[in-house]
C-alpha cells in the first residue's frame, strides 16, 4: 500500500509511466529541510535509502502531520514506510540509487507542505536533484519492463522498446517529437509536435500529459489536492 501515498504525490520522469503518472520511483519534492543544516556534506553522500526516507519523512512530518490530522510519530512511520517500499520495488526493477544526487536533493528540497500546500502541484521540480536519485541500470540490448529501468548516456534517453533497452536522443523545448525514432523531451515537457513545457496550475488543457501537476479537470490544470496526499498516506500499512 505504501506505493499508493508516492503515486499520489509524487510524479517522475524516470517512472517509466511518466506521461501517466502511474507509479512512483523518486522523490522529486521531498522536504528534508529538518535537521539537515548541521550535517555535513560526507555524512549526506553517505545516504542509504533508508537514511534518505526516514530524513524525508521526519522533515515532511513536520508539516504533513498537522495538516493531515495525525501524530507526528504516525506520519513518520508511514511516511518512511510508503517511501521504503516504492523504493526499493524500483530498485527491484533494475534502477540504481545515487547517492550524490540524494545528497543534493536533501540540500535543495526545503520547506514542503509548509501552509499545508502540496509541493509538486505544478510539477515544476521534476528536473531538479531530486529527479535523479534514482537512476536506470540496464544496458541497451538488455531486457526490461519499464522506461526507468533502462541507463541513459550523454545526450540519449533510455527507453524500453518491446521488452528491451534501447537509447533514443535526448530532446529540446521545442524540438519535433511523435514519432518514437524522434526521441524524448526534456523533464517538465509533454509532446504536441513538438516538446512542450508543462502547464501550471489554472492553465487550459485537454490532457493531463500537459499538466505537470499530472491533472486536468474540466479544461484546466488542476494541483494535487492536500486530501488525496493525506488520504494516501493514511492508507500506507
């Protein structure tokens, strides 16, 4: 259950669904502001993925927990819980944690569900740090499930094409895009004929491919409402 609280909250370009948003593999908003100023950079280069999600959730605990009527204590544990088991199903699938980008995604996340608002409701974080904390890992000619299991190279995206790791190139806003030998747009994009940036939220849409909260509602963009996070995270067993 814990991988339902991250597909509600958080979206990704690595997911491997990453036009819909389905499952969750990273976290690319997390709040590990608390206590992370007095650590040092070694100590942050160190992480584990259970060093990264227990940080993760004592920081964002500090502010999910009263906005989702829980204990402090509760919200830990099933915070940390939910990002356990996301994690490690991704890594299970053939990505890697790095653990220089989770450093950089504790140094740069601050402050989430400060006011109660939902970091990622414009998706706007998902080319930062905290995007690359989990990596693909599978060779081009190697088998695969997902786009997100796949290891990406300089200037090519890695991609699963019918059941088997290819490369495809890395795209540009703005770049012609359709057709699978065109390549991939860049995070924080969607194709139209071309790669697009996301919509915020309140913009008009068709799809919810365009929104970077991954929502559109009666012809407009919509965030992730606190609710669904909470009612999430409630879930997580």
């Amino acid at each position: 259950m814990g991988s339902n609280f991250h597909r509600v909250e958080f979206a990704s370009r690595v997911s491997g669904f990453r036009t819909l948003r389905t499952l969750f593999v990273v976290l690319p908003a997390l709040a590990l502001a608390a206590g992370t100023a007095c650590r040092s950079e070694s100590e942050d280069a160190s992480l584990t993925p259970e060093g990264f999600c227990r940080r993760s959730a004592e920081a964002s605990c500090g502010n999910l927990a009263a906005c989702c009527s829980l204990s402090e204590a509760d919200c830990v544990v099933k915070y940390e819980a939910g990002c356990l088991e996301s994690t490690y199903n991704a890594l299970n699938r053939g990505m890697v944690f790095e653990k220089e980008a989770a450093a950089r995604c504790v140094q740069s996340s601050q402050g989430a569900y400060e006011g109660c608002l939902v970091p990622t409701a414009d998706g706007t974080t998902r080319a930062g740090p905290c995007g690359l904390v989990l990596e693909g890992s599978v060779q081009s000619g190697f088998g695969c499930t997902f786009d997100g299991a796949c290891r990406s190279g300089s200037g090519l995206t890695g991609v699963c094409r019918n059941d088997v790791c290819a490369q495809v190139p890395s795209l540009s806003l703005g770049a012609a895009c359709g057709a699978p030998e065109d390549g991939v747009c860049p995070p924080d994009s969607y194709c139209e004929t071309t790669c697009q940036p996301v919509k915020a939220s309140g913009d008009s849409c068709t799809t919810a491919v365009e929104c970077g909260s991954g929502r559109c509602e009666s012809g407009g963009c919509t965030a992730i409402p606190l609710a669904d996070v909470c009612a999430a995270l409630t879930d997580v067993k």
